[in-house]
C-alpha cells in the first residue's frame, strides 16, 4: 500500500478534481440527460476518473524518470510498482461506486434496476478499457501514448452502447432469470481481464531498461 500512497501523493492537488468528476458527471447526466441513466453516469465518471488519474501520475512520473528507476531497482519492486498502478484502479472504480450509490438514494434520475449489476458492468467496462490502455503505456512510454488518450475519452460511450447493443443482449436471459448470477459472471469476467493485463504489463516493465 506504500506505492498506492506514493502515487496518490504525487498528485495529491488533483484529489479534489477526481472527487468532482465522481460526483459531478453522474449529476449532470441527471440534469441534462436523464434518458441515460444511473449506469451510464457511474460507468462515465469511472472511467473519465481513471484515465485523468493515469495522465496525472504518468506526467508526474515522466519528469522524474530516475525516481522510478530507484524505486524499480529489484525485478520484487518492480512487480510491486505495477501492482499498486492496477490497485489504484480498483480503489477510483470503489470510490465512484460509493458516490454513485449515495447519489441514486436521492436523485430517481439515477436509480437503477439493479446496482450490483450496473457495477458490475462497469467494472467490466473499466478493466477493458484501462487493461488494454496500461500495457500500451508501458510498452510505449508516456509520451507516446498520451495522444490516445483523445480515444479513451470516447470510450464511455461505446460501452454504453455496447451495453444495450451486444454485451447486455447476450446476458439478457440470465439477467432476467437471475441477476446475482450475471453480476458473478461480469465481475469474474472483468478480474480475468484485469489479471491478464496486470500479467502482460509485468512482463512488460520487467524487461525495460529505465536508466
């Protein structure tokens, strides 16, 4: 948990912005299009959270390229390094589940059919976009792969709709017959794709040279 700290320290003056972003987008999706619902805003300020965390870290960590070398100096640390970036991903994803769940209690706009499958979804739909995003980063470099980003902030979207065109479809009976049952399947779906990035990004790092 030390690198999880180290992380959030580094970028401590944008706590506030990834708090506002938890809090604010599903409120304004609310206001502006209540159509969209609950989900879409939870899964919209998950992922807008991850990926301006990510630019925030990486930037910061690109400046000082020595620290991380430091820090990376044993083939332990440097899998330690790797875990704590996928950790922090975890913990934005639990924050905006809290935000969105408090907010859902208040605002009907919000309220979903089901939580727990919404944040299911979601959790699936950040381990694929951030999981495919963190081994590129890694094997390309910040600088390389900062102009993607552009992409990844589209990317809310198409799983929205992924969601009700092909994802959701192919769940549809098990959603209607048993809901624990699809949130166990897409929360196991969404760890096996975090594991695999998690497992490429390791080997990844492992092999660059950061001096």
């Amino acid at each position: 948990m030390t690198l999880v700290k180290k992380d959030i320290m580094i970028i401590k003056g944008y706590v506030l912005a990834e708090i506002a972003i938890a809090v604010g987008i599903p409120l304004i999706i609310a206001n502006r299009q209540p159509q969209m619902g609950g989900m879409t805003g939870l899964l919209i300020a998950t992922l807008i959270a991850s990926l301006s965390f990510n630019l925030a870290v990486s930037g910061k960590e690109n400046q000082y390229p020595k620290a991380t070398a430091l820090l990376s100096s044993t083939p332990y640390m440097r899998n330690r390094v790797v875990a704590a970036k996928y950790i922090l991903y975890i913990i934005i994803y639990l924050f905006c589940c809290i935000v969105s769940f408090a907010e859902m209690k208040f605002i009907p706009e919000l309220r979903v059919e089901s939580f727990v499958q919404s944040a299911a979804f979601v959790f699936l739909s950040q381990a694929i976009g951030m999981g495919i995003f963190l081994p590129i980063q890694y094997k390309f470099g910040y600088e390389k792969t900062r102009y993607l980003c552009s992409l990844f902030y589209l990317y809310p979207f198409a799983a929205s709709a992924m969601k009700q065109m092909l994802l959701f479809e192919s769940f549809g009976h098990l959603r209607r017959s048993n809901t624990g049952t699809s949130a166990i399947i897409l929360f196991a779906a969404g760890l096996a794709v975090w594991i695999i990035s998690f497992e490429i990004s390791k080997k990844i790092f492992d092999g660059k040279d950061l001096v």
